[in-house]
C-alpha cells in the first residue's frame, strides 16, 4: 500500500484565491482527519469523517473552510478565499477503526501571500 | 475527559546517551498510548503503541515506552541517542479501541548535541 496521499505538497497562493487540498487514505480505513500544524498552535483537528460522513468539523476555523469526501477514496479540504493566516502544513490521516493508530500523509505545506 | 500533557517542550541529549522523553495522560477509560514522531518538513509516522496488551512497548528505531497506570504515564526512552533521533515526538491517547477520540500533546522537540 503506498500510504496516505496527499497533493499538492506545496502550494503557494495569493490572498482571496480558493485553495483545494487532496487526500486519498489508504484504502480499506473507516476514519479520515483532517489536521493543521502550525508553529503558534501545534497540531489542530479541523475535522473528521467515518465512512465517508462528516463527524465532527467543530474544528474547522470559519466557513471558508469546507470539506468533502464523495467517495471511500478521496477527499478535499477547501479554501475559499484564502487568507494570509492559513498558512500551514495541512495533514491528512486514515485509520482502520481498531484503535490501533493513524497514518498520516506526507502533509500539504500551504503558503497564502 | 481524556488529555495528554508532555512535560518538557525541549529536550537536549548527547549523541550516545540516553533519552527520556515524558509523558502523563488522564483518561476515564481505558485508554490507548500512542508515540508519533516527527522530522523535520515531514509528516507524523507512528513509534509506538499501547493497547491493553505487555507494558513496556517497543518500537521502530530503538524506542520504548512503558505504560504506568498508578503514575498515569507514558514515558519514551531509548539507550543511547543518534543524531538521526532529532525530530519531534507527541504523546497521544485515545479511548481504548476508538479512533475518533484521539488527543494529541503539544511535542517535545528533541535535539541531539555531537
């Protein structure tokens, strides 16, 4: 299994631009995250999906964010408009619902000028 | 409620000696531990776990960490530290079998002096 793919791996965009960010999970995982990293903040949840339904997107910061999971193989995090303090390393992470642990992506380093 | 403290933000050690890196959770339930590291402008791969099974957990890379119920820890050590060990490392407890109530510490950077 290649793992947790995310696209692009950087991204460089200006302000008010929308911004789509990819993540295909392994296949076979119930759970999809989506994380942020950033210096000041750490690692924050913004949301999760089980089989394909949104959870939990208390973590989303605003309503410029949004995410979808059409299918058990692909999902999106949306930016839209982007804004200077969106900058961060957006990861995505896939579980099998045993409690055994995520996997995580590579991460999408996000850079809003 | 479940939350995860890491106690040291920074942690130096010389190339070769041992490392400790600390970790004290709550949880109302049985939880499960979890070690992901970290390196640099990379993504999070995962250590180590506990899950109700042995203890003392053993990990990739010549990691462990002992699961303490009395003193509510989760401390990761290894033997003798090699600069390729500089990254991050976070702490993380789940309810036990339940992958969306998952807490992550806020990491301890780890950085190995020649």
């Amino acid at each position: 299994d290649a793992g947790v793919i995310q696209s692009p791996r950087h991204e460089v965009t200006e302000m008010g631009q929308e911004v789509t960010l990819r993540c295909k999970p392994i296949s076979g995982h119930d759970y999809l995250f989506w994380y942020r990293q950033t210096m000041m903040r750490g690692l924050e949840l913004l949301i999760y999906f089980n089989n394909n339904v949104p959870i939990d997107d208390s973590g989303m910061p605003e309503d410029r964010f949004s995410a979808k999971m059409p299918n058990a193989s692909f999902s999106t995090l949306k930016i839209q408009p982007s804004e200077p303090r969106d900058s961060a390393v957006y990861f995505c992470a896939s579980s099998p619902s045993t409690g055994n642990g995520y996997t995580f992506g590579s991460g999408t380093r996000l850079t809003v000028v | 409620a479940q939350s995860v403290t890491q106690l040291d933000s920074h942690v130096s050690v010389s190339e070769g000696t041992p490392v400790l890196l600390r970790c004290n959770y709550s949880s109302s339930y049985s939880p499960s531990l979890f070690w992901y590291v970290q390196h640099p402008n990379k993504g999070l791969q995962l250590l180590l776990k506990y899950t109700s099974a042995a203890t003392l957990v053993k990990g990739i890379n010549g990691f462990e960490a002992e699961f303490k119920k009395s003193e509510t820890s989760f401390h990761l050590t290894k033997p003798s530290a090699h600069m390729s060990d500089a990254a991050e490392y976070f702490c993380v407890v789940s309810e036990y079998g339940r992958d969306d109530k998952i807490i992550f510490g806020k990491g301890t950077r780890l950085h190995i002096l020649p």
